[in-house]
C-alpha cells in the first residue's frame, strides 16, 4: 500500500492523504485507499480542483449517493448538500458534537466534505474517534453498554418545531420528514475495520432503549465528554479545495462556529451505509 498512497496520520483520528488528484484516483490507489479510511476514520485531502461533477464521481466509487432530506443543495447539484453560513447568519450548520444520520435505521457511512469558500480566520471543524474512545473505558463499562441499544431522532434537530430547524430557516427543508426514530446497538461492531464504536451522540440519541430519558441523561453525558475528550480527538483546520472524508460510523465531528461577519461554503456529499449490528 506504501507505494500506493502517502498517508501521514494526524493522531487520535484521520489522515492526511498526500500527492493525489481525486479526479484521476487508479483502482490500486482507491483499493489504498479504503483500507486506509477502514484504519483512519476520517481522510483529508488537499488542494484539490474538483468541479462538482469530479466531487460526485469521487463520492460515487464509495457507494450509492444520499441525499440528505433536510438540507439545501447546490444550484443545479440536487445530490450535493450546501453547508453555507453567510456573515450575516449567527448559527451555523453542525455547531456541535454529532455523527450524521444516526436518526435513520440504516445510517449513511459517511461524507465527502470540499471546501468551496473558508473564512480568512477559523471554521475548522472536530472530528473524533468513537473506536477510541470505547477502547479507553474500563471493561466493566464496556460490556454494560454492548447490552443496551439507544433510540435515535431528528425530530428535535430537523421537524418542524425545532429550535435549530427555525434558527437555520432557508438552510434547512422537510421538517415533515424528521418523524420516525432509529434504534441501534450502543456499540456497533465497525463494519469496515471490525472495531467496537461507541454509538451515540448528542446531536441525535434520545435515550437508552426501555430508559427514560431521565434515567439516560447521566449515563450518556458521561460518554459524551469521554468521547469529545482531547485525547479522542483532532481540530482540522481548512483551505479551499481540501475534502475531508468522514466514517459516520466511527467518528464524531462538530463545526465550530467562531468566524461571525464571514462566509463559509462546504459541499458535502454523502454515501449510503448499511444496518448497524452489536459488537
Ligand atoms: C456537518 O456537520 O456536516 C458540517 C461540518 C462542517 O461544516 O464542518
């Protein structure tokens, strides 16, 4: 794989691919490659020049393309997710810890991220590794939570009387759509490297199965500042043209939002995943 592709890790989770053109990837280089996602979690590239037709055959190699329901897509790109936040917005999109599509029952794999247009100063987003962060609980813990299963929703993020949905207004779409719930395993066993995950986030896990919310809230607290610790953890910090690709079900990212009075525009496409199953 060596010869294939130049990987340099950048610690706790991801890797920095380097001296590859995305638009002229040879199937040795994408075998390379998805080994390294399989290992890494998260893959970044950069400078790269990638109309949105290159960006979507890049994403297409991976798997079937998902259009997320809820969000606004590039003119005349109707399978590309527009992540903008214009200077005059407050909030932004993804300004905490989460893992996308946990709310769906068979959630998306993960996300090609391009950077179109970055503010002059901050914007990086968070990504860490909920392999990780499993693997530095104590045993004790870690077979407890291979016994539960937690309920995922989008209804508090993306219906229509949320918060967020109406804070985002114009950015977000189909609030009737957020309005079944998911069930998955608390930990999964990865479906790419085998690894046990944590699988919850903030962003979208309600409760444990058969707990009240009540009842879950200190529990799931808990594993939510063990995973967002540092040492689970990486911040990366953007230029135009860099693509960060993302297991959803492996990783956490949270866009951080310190760059009020400038713009910033990501593409992001997205790839279908599979039914979670208990480590
Ligand atoms: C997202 O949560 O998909 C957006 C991430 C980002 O804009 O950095």
């Amino acid at each position: 794989m060596g010869e294939r592709i130049k990987l340099k890790s950048l610690g706790a989770v991801g890797a920095r691919v380097e001296d590859i053109n995305l638009s002229q990837v040879t199937p040795d280089q994408l075998n390379a490659l998805k080994q390294a996602f399989a290992d890494h979690e998260v893959l970044f590239f950069e400078d790269q020049d990638l109309p949105p037709e290159a960006h979507l055959a890049f994403a297409e190699r991976w798997g079937e393309i998902n259009v997320n329901r809820f969000f606004a897509t590039v003119p005349g790109h109707p399978a590309i997710a527009q992540v903008v936040k214009e200077p005059e917005q407050q909030g932004n999109i993804g300004g905490y810890w989460h893992t996308d599509h946990s709310y769906d029952q068979i959630p998306a794999l993960g996300s090609m991220l391009l950077a179109r247009q970055t503010p002059p100063v901050g914007g990086d987003t968070l990504f860490a590794s909920c392999t990780r962060a499993f693997s530095t609980l104590s045993e004790g813990l870690q077979q407890m939570l291979m016994s539960l299963r937690a309920v995922h929703s989008a209804r508090h993020v993306f219906g229509a009387q949320a918060e967020y949905s109406e804070a985002m207004k114009g950015r977000l779409g189909n609030s009737d759509q957020a309005n079944v719930d998911a069930v998955h395993p608390v930990v999964i066993r990865h479906p790419l490297s085998g690894k046990p995950a944590l699988y919850v986030n903030p962003g979208f896990t309600l409760r444990f199965e058969g707990w009240t919310d009540k009842e879950s809230a200190p529990l799931l607290d808990y594993l939510y500042q063990h995973i967002g610790r540092a040492e689970h953890s990486i911040r990366y910090q953007w230029r135009e043209g860099s693509l960060a690709f993302w297991d959803n079900r492996a990783t956490w990212h949270w866009a951080v939002n310190d760059y009020q009075g400038s713009r910033r525009e990501m593409h992001r496409v997205t790839i279908e995943g599979e039914e979670l199953h208990p480590a």
